[in-house]
C-alpha cells in the first residue's frame, strides 16, 4: 500500500457538490452535520474509510446552521438546507422572539437532486445529524445531534429537561426521514416565544411543541439522528424505492448487515460522535473529543459548531 495526502473540502454552499473519483483507492470521508445556531456547539460527527473506483461520483451535502433571531421578530425562522426544520414565530415588538431553526444534516450520496427528493434521500450512504434549534440567552447546546438515536428537545425555563416531543429521532422513526419538524408558533395569547426547529439528520428530530404552562418558554426542537453504511447498529433502507427500513432490523442492531446500504457501498474503521460528544457502537458510549474540521479538537462534550463540513482524503491505492 502506498500512502498518499490527496485532501477535498466541502464547505456549506447551499446546494450539493461534486466529488469525481480521481483514483482508485481507499478514502477517509468525515462528515460533521450543521449546528441549530452558529456559535452551538450541539452538532455531530461522522467518519469512515470506503473503497472507490477511480471516475465514481459522490454529491455532497453539506448542512445550513441557523441564523441568529433578534427579539421582537414575528416571523417564522426559515429552514434550513438538508432538512432543519424551521423556527416558530414569536410575538412582535417585545421581550420575545421566534424560534430558531433546526441544523441542517450533512451527507455523502448516490443521486444527485433537491436536497428533499426521495431518491436522492434514500441513496445516502452516510449521514452527520444537525442539532436541533433553540436560543442563546437559554442553553444553545442543549438540543444535540444523535448518533443512532436522537436527543429530545428541552423545555424553555428548565435547561435540559424533556421536551414534550412525539418522539425522538432514531435510525427507523423521527419526524420524518432526512427532514426535522417545524417547530411551532406562539401560544394562544400571541404574546410569546416561538419554538425551536428539529435538526436535519437520517431521521429528522422533533420540533419544540411549546405544550406546557402558558406557552411563553422557548422550547427546542430535537436532533437528528445519524447514519454510516457498515457501522454496526445503524439500520439503511430497505431498497431505492422505498424508505422502509431492513426487515427484521432495529436501531442498535448487533446485526452489521442491517447497516449495509441496498447499494452496496459501506464504510469500515467508522466512527460517530453525537452532538453532545458522546461516540457510539451499537449503542451509546464515552464521550469523546471530537475532530474540528478547522484543526485540533472541540473540548471534551461538545459537538460542531457552524454550518456542516465534509472533508475526504485518499489514504492509500
């Protein structure tokens, strides 16, 4: 085997980007998924080393982080690119504000197309989850990126206590696959917060529901969960066609050929990092520092920052 440097970098461009195959050879692709606010560090990571043939193609997308939201807006956050749901409107010319949206996921796939099309949500062969949106002046990191299971959102007032979500994101359910939930308008007096948006991931996270007491907390939305063809536990879709699951497959899976995507492309060496810096198996384990695409490591339990980031590297033909 022979080493070799060759380094592609992907930043967030708002559409997806090529990557032609320039060698046969063994690849290290990294993927780091969109935060729910640029400065949270609530984001997660992806890697894994892949086979590929030289003049294969790759698109990648690369996540949106949500923007800042002044208070007294009342209008809803808009969402982001692959798959944050948006931000809920709050009231106008006060105190409060509108929810921010959810972290755009970022991915590696097959078919080219809209971020959203079916298929080309359905060839993903790997998939960093974004964070979930929420607020700077409560908890930014609260609303974390899963690995193969999604975080909750959290309930305004109360940092870090669940979210009166329908569910989390795992590798099977979620809001919806590859697209986090909106999060909802203010309350019944109009008078409010709007609620934070899901994150974008595999599955997308649930957005804040704002259903407790008077309706005036800002809630967050959950993040979205996370996806390696060839890491065990995940789960893929069954087929091109559809986005059912494997049969017989469930979220932490012992079973690595649940993992295999119906393409055939899978990664070895994988590892996952969830926005809260936790790595995972087929289940969730220590935390772990996690890589900054701009160098060096993020401290000790937090995830990326930012919009997402994809870097491949060929690492031996």
């Amino acid at each position: 085997t022979v080493t070799v440097e060759m380094i592609t970098n992907f930043a967030y461009t708002g559409a997806s980007q090529t990557f032609n195959v320039p060698m046969s050879g063994t690849y290290k692709i990294e993927l780091w998924g969109a935060s729910g606010l640029r400065t949270a560090k609530n984001a997660a990571y992806v890697a894994g080393n892949i086979y590929l043939e030289a003049n294969q193609v790759l698109y990648i997308y690369t996540g949106q982080a949500s923007n800042d939201v002044p208070k007294g807006s009342a209008t809803v956050t808009p969402a982001t690119f692959n798959g944050g749901g948006s931000g809920g409107y709050g009231a106008s010319g006060s105190a409060y504000q509108s929810g921010h949206a959810g972290g755009g996921a970022t991915d590696v796939r097959l078919v080219n197309g809209n971020w959203s099309n079916a298929e080309s949500l359905r060839s993903r062969i790997m998939v960093a989850g974004g964070g979930g949106g929420y607020h700077y002046d409560i908890n930014i990191e609260a609303v974390k990126a899963g690995g193969l299971t999604g975080y909750n959102g959290v309930k305004g007032g109360s940092s870090d206590s669940v979210n009166s979500q329908t569910s989390v994101s795992t590798k099977i359910s979620g809001n919806a696959f590859g697209i986090g939930a909106s999060g909802a308008n203010t309350g019944s007096s109009n008078y409010c917060n709007g609620h934070g948006g899901g994150g974008g991931g595999y599955y997308g996270g649930p957005g804040g529901t704002g259903g407790h007491g008077s309706n005036c907390y800002l809630d967050g939305g959950g993040g979205g969960s996370s996806f390696i063809s060839g890491h065990t536990g995940s789960v893929s879709v069954a087929s091109q066609s559809s986005n059912t699951p494997k049969i017989g497959c469930t979220t932490g899976t012992t079973n690595n050929a649940c993992s295999i995507h119906y393409s055939g492309y899978k990664f070895t060496n994988t590892v996952m990092i969830d926005g809260a810096g936790y790595s995972w198996t087929n289940v969730k384990g220590a935390k772990t520092q996690m890589p900054n695409p701009s160098g060096g490591y993020y401290e000790l339990g937090k995830g990326h920052a930012g919009h997402g980031y994809a870097r491949i590297t060929l690492i031996g033909k």
